[in-house]
C-alpha cells in the first residue's frame, strides 16, 4: 500500500494541485484535507501548501493556525507526524509554534517570483534526507512575506542545533542569516519559503533547469515512510 | 434634515405624476433616449427604472456606436466547426479536441486603473476572471497587456508600480498563474494608460453554461460577497436630491476587490457546477445587478420577480437605485431549481459563502421588482438588454492622414547608423530602451507557476498551458497590439496586430485557431476617431477571416483621451492556439552550441511606426509594414510543423526592434553568442532593425537544415543561412561584436534604474 500525504486545503490556498500532484510524482497516495474537517484520515505525513488561507488578512498564516484541521496536524506534529509547510504554509507553522520565528514582509516590499538557488544544511529531517549537505538545488520562490525574522538567541539555538535546513546562496528578501527553511527539533516538521513543488517536472520546473530540484523533498519522507 | 427622508419611487407614483423632473442627463441619457424609454414603458420610468436604463444603454453595456461595426465579425467569420459559443456570451468558447473545451477573453480597466491604479488593475482581473468562471470553467490563467505614458515621466511612476502589484496582488491570490502579456510605453498613453486583461478557462464540452434564467418557478439566488456603495456611478447623482444629508454621500467611483473572496468563489462555483445545479449563470460586473438580471431575464423564459431589499447589505442605508447601479466585486447570480437549491446553500455553507434567493423565474415577460413590497421597477427586459439605441456615429479619415503616411522614414529624411561602431551603438541603445529592455523587474511580481500546468511564460513567443495531464495537450496564447502602426493605418495596424499574434503562437509550436480583441480608442464622437475604428474592425474582420481564426468575443474600450488628444488606435488581439504534445514547444532561446540560424521571411526597407523611429529620433510618420496574409499563414505552418517534426530547437517571431533585437533576446535566454553573416544583399541597418512582417529567426540542429530549409523552400517561403549559435557574445561579421555580459547589462538594467 503507497504511503499516504495528506495536502490541506484552506479557503485561499493556491497550491494544493501542486503539492498533490508532487506526492503523486513520488508515488505516493495524495489525499485531499479540507480546513474545516479535523480528521487526518489516516495519512503518514502532511503538506500544509502555499497559498493565501483565509486572504492573509490580519497576517499571514494568523487565522490558519486556528482551524479544526490544525488542531490534529499540531497534536500529530508533537507525536512525530512528518508535516512540510510550505510557504504560507511555513507561515503557519510559525504561527501554530510549531516552529519558531516569524515571516516577515520582503526586504524591497515586493512580491518576488524567482528560481533561487539554495543550499543544503541538514539532512537529518524527514523531508531532507535525500539531499547531501553542502548540495546547492534550484528552487523557485513567490512571496510578499518571505522574510525570516527571530532573535538571536532562537537563531543561535538552530544553528547550534543544526536545524537550519537550507538557506539562500544569494538571499532575495533579507531573510536572516540566509534561512529559507528550518526543522524542529525532532527533525519531522520543516518549514521551507521555496516552493519544491513547484520543481519536480522537466516541463514546468525552473528554466533554464536544473527542473526538478525539488523532487527529493517528497522522496525522503517516502523513504521514510517506507523503511517505518 | 431628518424630514428630508427617502422617499421610494413606485410604479404607481410614475404612473400618477407623469411630469416629475427626472436627472436622466446627469445620468448620461440623451434626451431621445429619454423620449425612447417614456415610449417604451407608456409612462416617466422610476427612478430605479431610470438607473437601469442609464447603465444598461451606456456605452460600456450597450456597445451603442461601435455595434454597426463589430457586426463584421460575425458576417465575415470564417467557417469553423471548433466554435462552441460565440460573441455575445460572457466569453466564446472553442473546442480544443478529446472532451475538453476552452473559453476566453480580454477586457479593459483603463479608466479606473488611472485613478486607482491598484485597485483599478486588480478588479480588472477580477473581472474577467468572472466571466470566465461563468461559463462554466476553471479559470487557468491571466495575461495582461499594458500600457503606459513615458516611462521617465513621473505620472507613470504613479500608476505602472500600482498597476502591477494590483495585478500581482490579486492575480496571484486567486492562484491563476500570469503566463504573458506586453509592457509599452508611449507619450500618447500619459494620463490614460491601457490596462487589459484575458482570461483563459478550461471545462467539459458538456458542461458549458449560459446566462439565462429559464423555467418559471426556479430560484434567483445572488451569492458571494455583499452589496457595497462602491462603484456606483450615477445612481448617487440621481438619489442625491432626495437623499437623507447625513447618510455618507460620496462613494469612491472605482471598485474595491478582495481577491481572497474571488478564490472561495471561484471553488463554490466549480464545486456546484460539479454537481450540475444551475440552469443559468451570470456574473456580476459593470452594472451589477441591472445587468445580471435583465441579461438573465432577456435571454430565458422572459420574465424575473425579484424582491430587492432581500439583497444582502454592506451599508443597510443603500437605496434601490444604488443597490441597482452598484459594481460591487466578486457576486454572482444563479438560477437554480428548488429541488437543487439544498445542495446548493450546502456548497455555499462549505465555503462560507453567502447566498439568498431574491427572486423567482416567471413567464410574464416582465422584470418586476419590489422594495419592501412596493413595485419599483417593471420592465420587459429585452428593451433593457437588446433593444438599447444604435448610433451610426458619423466618421471620417482625419485631415492630417496624408500627411502622416507622406513623412516617410527615408534614409534622407532619418539619420541612419552606417559604421559598424554606430550600428553597435544602436543595438546597445535599443535593447535597452524600455519597450525593448528586459522586463523581470515586473514579471517577478506575477506568479506564473501556480497550478503547475505553465509550460512557457513571459519571455517566450505565447505562454503555453498543459490541460491534460493524461495526453500532453495543451494551448498556447499571446497578446499583440501596436498603437503606433495602427495610427499610421488603422486598417493594417488592426491586421498586424493579429498577424503578430497569431505568429507568436505558432512560433511556440501551437496551431492558431480563433482571437479575442479589446479595442481600446479615443472618443467615438469625434469622426476621426471613429474612422480610426471603423477602419480597425474592417481590417481586423477580414484578417480573421483570411487566417480562418474567427473573433470568439472582447470588448469596446472609448474615450480614452485626455482633453481632446486621443490615444493611439490600440486594439489588443489575443490568439488562441493549440498543440497536442505541449513537450513539443519550441522556447525562444539559442540553447545548443553550433546549431544553425535561418531567417524565414523576406526582409524589407520598412521602419514606419518602427522601434527604431521612435527610440532615435521620436518620429512616427510612413507607412506600417506591409502584410501578406497568406504569407503569414506559410510561415505559421512551417513553424508548427518544425515543432512537430523536431526539427527545430529554438524559434522567435520578428517584430519590433527586428532582427537583432530577435537574436539578441534569444542569446540571452540560453546563454550562448551568435556569430550572424547578414544576408549580402541588404544593407546592414534594414538587416538588423527593420520591422517587415513575416518573419521568423530560428535555431535548427545542423542535421536538420536540409529538411527544414526544403519545407520553406517547397512553401515558397524565403529562407537564409544567417549564421550560428557560437561564443559568448553577439559576433555580426564585419560589422561590430558585443560580449553576452555587455549586452545583459544594457537589457536588464533600465527597469531596475526606473522603477526598483
């Protein structure tokens, strides 16, 4: 039976086809998870996509982190339940304490769409573990709010507690300390800025390639999920 | 003040004072218009009949003077049998093979978008995305073709920033991915900027909808977001006299969107078009509920009962009128059948979307509507929809015509760059001009990837979509409109438009198949505009005929001038084109070392209205280029057939900076020089920056020249060995060289230094 990765849906999310579609790639079993519904339906991991839920309005992520569907992802979460956010879903991470810091509007106000090139820092996640560290990967972003913010003391605990997953080659938004993703500390939920779903085809990945960058995100937790 | 209560005008008190003064002129109604409605209704109307009228015979909704014209796309359309639904719905529909369907079209926000240039811009995407979504279909895509007043001036630092992060703003909201458009600049455009808007959506064949309400018995519901005072146009000049003084007056003109309500729309309605449980629908836009109901009316059984104060409120102290006239965003309207209405509120429940039933379907052939139990407004709905007035509006060619086509672009009367040093120069300067310059700096605030079906974007010939997961296919679209040509020959400006279009697509590999069209002119009460237009629709009309891509639907956009400077004649032509195996695109970039360039076309001494007038020396006079259709035809052909055979790697349509602007965009893309022999016979300047028509530069392997050079040779068709893909930089052989890094740093640095 192929593992199954749970997608949310939330009023205003715009990328669930991809990250659905990323699970099905990978050859896993994509299941559809509705905002409102506080069943997981017995997924093995899930995705909380980018997006817009409920607009953005108040702050990004704000609203999201209070739904029936996030009171099982965060109880799931703590009992070691693989979750990526990605983006807004990031966003919500953030705001559920999952995971710690905040996103913050770009440096340069802009909404920014670009493949960036990104750098590998840990491998030890659920969703990393078929990446090398040190490994620079090409993957897009798209965000208004995409800036990494925490204070230094946070920002030295991930550091010295290796959970800074991957940060940007040539940072894009002023993110601190270059971070475009981080993990907590069990290592199976991760936050990332950069969109790998948005990576994972020849023909709709970022051009001139590498296309499909992304890909490995999903393969890992399907390894893991596999080899549990 | 408190005395001063509104006071509803009924039907019955029309009837009875048949002599009270109505503002029908601050409303815009002419005075025989006026006369027309008093005849038509046997009686004055009320005031709620008056705003109806006022907004459904304007010229946005009525299409007034520019109907006799438009009337050619039809008569002239070409035989097809892919055209599911023509002009007149929300937006045409073609058959794209297999069961699948695509609609689309273009629409303008010009106005608004100047006043407000965010919110002006965001609600045009809003827009025609609803009337995408009400024909029954997913929207997929926006692609938004603007223009601007000179890019140094400061008014343009005003609006293009708001502009873009409106359209950003919401476009990437509602999770439609923007896969193409144009950015222009031109003084003619200061104070009035084009701001338009395409749509494309996919559905079933099966499941295409219209908008009418049938089958009396059946329910009204409005759903989605509540009835604001915004966007009312009239109505508070009409409402004003009687108006209680302390209620708030002055409501902004233009509409606010909130995009996030747009997108759970969006889901609602695919979610109950799923389940099959609408008769009809109609969106809500320009005249609101006025317009949805009487086009609903009109076009079904005839006859709608609607109980108006059932409408759901932003702002309780609203008045019939307003409720009438308001352009709230993001509403729609359905009919729906009492059995289907439960499932119907339980969709609506899941989204957390509004939804009332305020009227009923009926067999009267009448509109009725009542306010708290007070008939206001009963109409046949037809003479609301259908029967506005008609203008032949009186038209002729402007006196200074000749004289524009006679100040031809000469080699005598234009200074031209002979040295190879100059023709360096002029390469430098053009590419980084900013129609020319690389535009990043705004595409980057579109997400073109969403949905993860963008096969090509921005920077390529069209953007290109995957419909089918399953079979590859997929549809390709540009946008193309050149307001300078069309000012030297409207005529043939309008068919180069068309041209461009339709060789962008099929330089992608798509074949064309069918066009939407915003014309966007200055005033159609004065004759020379009106000539200017005339012309446009003529040409337009027999170049879709000749190129068998009938016109599916688009828009009319006037007045855009300022004082009585008209604008350049713009019409925006939008293609449509479709491709089996979208993994057989043809990008734009040289991507492989040692491949050979051909130049398909024939190249001729042709720079009126060109990029090069205007960027060296400000002029515009001449003739545009010359069009042969049929040639354009030969050159699409073989371009889809390159891309189907696999015989070409890279390939990109010629049109303004010409040839070297070509090249170089394509060099830049893939990263690799050229080394370019130009042809013996022409000069080197009408080599590189001439703008003839017809014309395509591609990149084939080396192994494939013979066969693909035979194809053009066989389709009598000129072709030329004009050299290879080679080195890092851009080598034109005994003329001058520019390293790839030089020439990045003149294209990609203008709108940084303008606008970042």
């Amino acid at each position: 039976m192929p593992a199954r990765i749970g997608v949310v849906t939330f009023p205003g999310t715009q990328d669930d086809t991809d990250a659905l579609r990323a699970a099905r790639v990978v050859g896993a079993e994509p299941v559809a998870l509705w905002h409102r519904d506080p069943a997981l339906h017995g997924v093995d991991a899930v995705i909380l996509p980018g997006g817009f839920s409920y607009g953005d309005y108040l702050r990004a992520g704000a609203i999201a982190r209070f739904s029936p569907v996030m009171e099982a992802v965060i109880a799931a979460a703590r009992e070691g339940l693989p979750v990526l956010g990605i983006c807004n879903g990031f966003q919500i991470l953030c705001e559920s304490h999952l995971l710690p810091g905040a996103l913050i509007r770009n440096a340069g106000t802009l909404f920014i769409n670009r493949d960036v090139k990104l750098r590998v820092e840990s491998t030890s996640t659920a969703w990393t573990s078929d990446y090398t560290v040190g490994q620079e990967i090409l993957i897009p972003i798209k965000n208004g709010e995409g800036k990494f913010a925490a204070d230094e003391k946070v920002l030295d605990e991930l550091e010295a507690e290796g959970r800074v997953i991957a940060r940007y080659v040539d940072n894009p938004n002023g993110s601190a300390r270059d971070i475009a993703g981080i993990a907590n500390a069990a290592g199976n939920v991760v936050g990332l800025m950069p969109h790998p779903e948005h990576a994972i085809e020849d023909l709709t990945g970022p051009y001139p390639g590498p296309a499909t960058d992304g890909l490995p995100f999903f393969t890992s937790v399907l390894k893991q999920l596999v080899n549990a | 003040m408190s005395e001063n209560k509104y006071q509803v005008d009924t039907v019955e008190r029309a009837t009875a004072s048949p002599e009270t003064e109505q503002p029908y002129e601050a409303l815009g109604v002419k005075d025989d218009e006026y006369a027309r409605i008093r005849e038509i209704l046997g009686r004055r109307p009320t005031s709620s009949e008056l705003a109806m009228y006022s907004v459904m015979w304007s010229e946005h909704c009525s299409y007034k003077s520019s109907k006799v014209h438009l009337k050619q796309f039809g008569e002239k359309a070409p035989e097809v049998d892919f055209l599911l639904v023509g002009p007149g719905e929300n937006a045409g529909v073609v058959d794209v093979g297999g069961d699948l369907a695509v609609t689309f079209k273009i629409e303008s926000h010009n106005h608004p978008s100047y006043v407000e240039p965010y919110q002006g811009a965001a609600t045009g995407v809003g827009g025609i995305v609803r009337d995408i979504l009400t024909m029954g279909a997913r929207p997929v895509a926006v692609l938004d073709p603007l223009r601007f007043g000179p890019a140094d001036a400061a008014d343009t630092h005003r609006v293009l920033p708001g502009v873009v992060r409106g359209i950003g703003g919401y476009g990437n909201s509602l999770g439609l991915p923007n896969i193409g458009g144009e950015v222009v600049f031109d003084a003619c455009y200061s104070g009035n900027p084009l701001v338009n808007a395409l749509s494309v959506g996919v559905l079933k064949k099966s499941e295409i909808k219209l908008a009418k309400a049938d089958g009396p018995g059946n329910r009204v519901v409005l759903f989605g977001a509540r009835t604001g005072g915004d966007g009312i146009g009239g109505a508070s000049v009409l409402a004003s006299a009687t108006f209680d003084e302390d209620k708030p007056s002055k409501r902004p003109s233009v509409q606010v969107g909130d995009p996030f309500m747009e997108k759970v729309l969006i889901e609602c309605c695919l979610e109950i078009y799923a389940e099959d449980l609408v008769t009809g629908i109609q969106d809500l836009g320009a005249a609101g509920l006025s317009c949805a109901t009487t086009e609903l009316a009109a076009a079904g059984t005839g006859g709608m009962d609607v109980q108006l104060d059932l409408a759901p409120l932003r702002d309780a102290t609203l008045v019939p009128e307003e409720i009438l006239m308001s352009e709230s965003q993001e509403r729609m309207m359905a009919v729906v059948t009492p059995e289907n209405l439960p499932r119907f509120f339980a969709i609506c429940e899941k989204w957390d979307v509004i939804a009332t039933v305020i009227g009923t379907v009926t067999d009267t052939g009448r509109l009725r509507m009542t306010w708290h139990g007070e008939t206001i407004v009963d109409v046949d709905p037809r003479t609301l929809a259908h029967q506005g007035p008609v203008y032949e509006r009186p038209y002729h060619r402007p006196s200074w015509q000749d004289a524009l086509q006679a100040d031809a672009p000469s080699a005598e009367r234009l200074a031209r760059p002979k040295t190879g040093d100059e023709l360096r120069e002029t390469v430098l300067t053009m590419i980084a001009s900013p129609n020319l310059a690389d535009k990043t700096w705004v595409l980057e605030q579109y997400d073109h990837r969403v949905r993860g079906n963008t096969v090509l974007a921005h920077g390529e010939d069209s953007g290109m979509l995957r419909v089918s997961e399953d079979t590859g296919a997929g549809i390709a679209l540009s946008t193309d409109g050149n307001g300078r040509y069309t000012k030297l020959d409207p005529y043939t400006g309008a068919q180069l438009a068309l041209a461009e279009a339709y060789r962008n697509v099929a330089a992608t590999g798509a074949k064309p198949l069918a066009v939407t069209d915003c014309l966007n002119f200055g005033s159609p009460e004065d004759p020379e505009v009106m000539w200017q237009f005339a012309e446009a629709c003529r040409g337009l009309a027999d170049a879709c005929l000749e190129l068998g891509t009938p016109v599916t639907g688009g828009n009319v956009s006037f007045y855009n001038q300022t004082g009585s400077e008209a604008i350049h004649p713009t019409p925006i032509v939008g293609v449509l084109g479709v491709i089996d195996d979208v993994a057989r695109r043809t990008r734009s970039a040289f991507e492989t070392e040692g491949e050979i360039l051909l130049l398909v076309g024939e190249t001729r001494d042709e720079f009126g209205g060109s990029e090069w007038a205007h960027v060296a020396h400000g002029h515009l006079g001449g003739l545009p280029p010359r069009l042969d259709l049929e040639r354009e035809r030969q050159l699409a052909e073989i371009l889809i057939a390159g891309s189907r055979d696999g015989m070409l790697s890279a390939a990109h349509d010629l049109s303004d900076g010409g040839l070297v602007q070509a090249i170089a965009e394509s060099c830049l893309r893939g990263g690799h020089g050229a080394r370019v022999v130009l042809p013996s016979e022409l000069d080197p300047f009408v080599a590189l920056f001439s703008e003839s028509a017809g014309r395509a530069v591609v990149a084939v392997p080396r192994s494939e020249e013979k066969r693909f050079t035979d194809m053009c040779v066989f389709r009598n068709v000129p072709v030329a060995r004009i050299g290879v893909v080679d080195g890092d930089e851009l080598d034109v052989q005994d003329q001058f060289a520019i390293p790839l890094d030089e020439l990045r740093e003149a294209w990609t640095g203008t709108f940084p230094k303008l606008f970042g």
